[in-house]
DNA sequence: CATACCTGCTAACTTCTGTTGGCATGTGCA
DNA sequence: TGCACATGCCAACAGAAGTTAGCAGGTATG
C-alpha cells in the first residue's frame, strides 16, 4: 500500500517520526536492498538484536516494513523483513492539507473563526 | 531553496524529526496559506510565544521556514516567517540513496564489507 | 549434553524533547 | 506614567524515546 497520497495528519506525523531516525533509515535502507531476518540484519548493521527489534516495530506500527515468519532449512524460525514500496511527498500544501485531520486539543484552530 | 533532491543522510533526518511535531505540522501549514509574525502566529494556533519560538527555531533550523525582521506602521519590531516551498519526495530508494552519507559511528556497515 | 543459531520479552537507565513561567527590552498611545 | 503589544532568552520540570542487559524458549549439530 503505497502512500502517494498523505494519509490523515495523525498517519503523517507517525510515518515522520518514524523515518527521524539514523537507525530506522538504515533499515529501510537495508531491507529496501534485501529482505533480511533480524539477527541477520542486527549483525549486518551493527546493532544489537534488541534495539533492532524495537525500531523494526516501530517501522512496522508505521507500516513501512512488513514482516514474515518463516522455516530456513534447517527447521530455524526466521523472522523475514521486507520494506513498504511507499511513496510519500513533502510540501508545504501537502501539510496545510494534512493539518485538518491531525487529532490534538486546540483552542483557538477553527477553520471559519479569523481574528 | 526547495529541496527536491533529498540532501545528505544527516539533512534528511533533520528534516524528518523537524516535521515529525503536530505543533510544527501547523505551523507550517498556517505559513503555507500566509507569513505571519510570532505573537500573531501563537495567539492563532493557540500556544504560547516561548514555545512556538522553539517550535519555529527548529522549522528555521531546518530550512523549512524563514524570518524576516520589520516594522511596522506604529513602529514595532515584527518577525514575520514565511515557509520555503521545499519538495521532499520520500521513497525506499532515496532512503537507500542518503544512507551513505549519514553520519554514525558504526561497526559493520561499511559499502565493500558484505557478510 | 553443550554449543550455536534463531526467536521473543521486560525492567531499568540515560538522554533528548516538549512545555511552562518568569524576566528583560523596546515602542506607541491615553 | 501605566497599559498594551511586540521581541527575545533562560531555568526547570515532565514525559517520551533510545539503549542495554538479562531472561526464557525453540531447533539442529558435534
């Protein structure tokens, strides 16, 4: 599900935080190359298993990255990675359009009251 | 200075965790309609001075805005900001592509060591 | 049975970020 | 002179995010 097309503001900021990150960029960098398995990836990054896990959730919970069980040869439960093909396009209207379907508690925001 | 090719690794991430804020996300989306001036600005969205600044400092930091210093008719100092028509088109690939240039003390990440 | 590889989880610490409130400065007008 | 509105900066707290270390479980091989 590629998002050419921003989702609700609240989607946006989420994707953004996401992407903000050196380690995260690496693994979509990664996997944008290869699918890979955690440990595989951890190692090949450089990074700890658990940290690796932590941000793969959260590129998941994004849903940038998809993940997918399965058995390697020799009966190993590998957890396979494989990026999102998204496309997501920044501008200043992109935003403006984006910002009315972004859920925070604000006074003084409303469409039709100016000065 | 729009950015429609995604500048270094480190650029990219700047950028990312600048906008990854619902306060930022309207801020820009409120200069993408109009330039307006901090107090006005803040009294509009409904924050406080002191925070939008921080939030503006960052958007400013990041190229994503820009301030202007003038007077006005009765003579007071206004800052007015406006937003930089930026393009950032956001892709696996271009991922792919900043990677190499981010800054991160790593072991095992180098472009000719594979596996 | 020990070793090596894979998976996942949680508690705890540290660091960064957001946010508030106060203070200082300047101009114009009643 | 006092009020209103503009600018800015800084200290301090609260909360979120990143990171580490350790535990527990699984399968295959020497």
């Amino acid at each position: 599900m590629s998002a050419a097309s921003p989702p609700t503001g609240d989607d946006l900021v989420r994707v953004l935080a996401t992407l903000a990150n050196p380690h995260r960029l690496r693994v979509v960098a990664a996997l944008a190359r290869e699918r890979a398995y955690v440990s595989g990836l951890a190692r090949q990054l450089g990074i700890s298993r658990a940290l690796l896990q932590v941000h793969l959730r959260k590129l998941a919970a994004a849903g940038l990255v998809t993940a997918r069980m399965e058995l390697s040869e020799d009966g190993k439960a590998m957890n396979y990675y494989e990026v999102e093909p998204f496309v997501l396009t920044l501008t200043p209207q992109v935003i403006a359009a984006a910002i009315e379907t972004l859920t925070v508690p604000d006074s003084g925001e409303q469409p039709e009251e100016r000065s």
